[in-house]
C-alpha cells in the first residue's frame, strides 16, 4: 500500500506494483483513477505496455498470460 501524497502540477510520480510469488497467476486487472496527465507507463518485470489503456481519466490494466500451460 501507498499513502496518500500531495503533488503539484508538472511533479512526476512512480507507483510501483509488486507481487511476492506470481506463480500460478495467469491474469489480473484492475483501474486507477487519475486525476492529472499520464506521461509514460513503465512496465517491470511483466511487459504489460500492450495491455494497459488510459480513457476518461482512468488507467485501465487487463493481464493475462495465454502462454502459460492450462492443466
């Protein structure tokens, strides 16, 4: 978890996203309210670039991993 946090106009913020054991996890989505401008997203580990949209204010990211094998 974040705490909340002030920024001002033109400030840049880095919320990272972890997961401890992503084994077994074939997909997640989730959105985030955004009340400023979306300059750049930066994928870690998962190359989700593909995946994620920003409308109306909201960044919306939809993950999922058809590679993995389904038993």
């Amino acid at each position: 978890m974040l705490d909340d946090a002030n920024v001002k106009a033109g400030q840049i913020v880095e919320i990272p996203f972890y997961a401890e054991d992503f084994t077994g996890v074939y997909g997640a989505q989730f959105t985030m309210n955004l009340s400023g401008t979306l300059e750049e997203l930066v994928s870690g580990g998962l190359d989700i670039k593909e995946q994620l949209q920003c409308s109306n204010g909201n960044l919306i990211v939809s993950f999922n991993d058809a590679k993995k094998d389904l038993m």
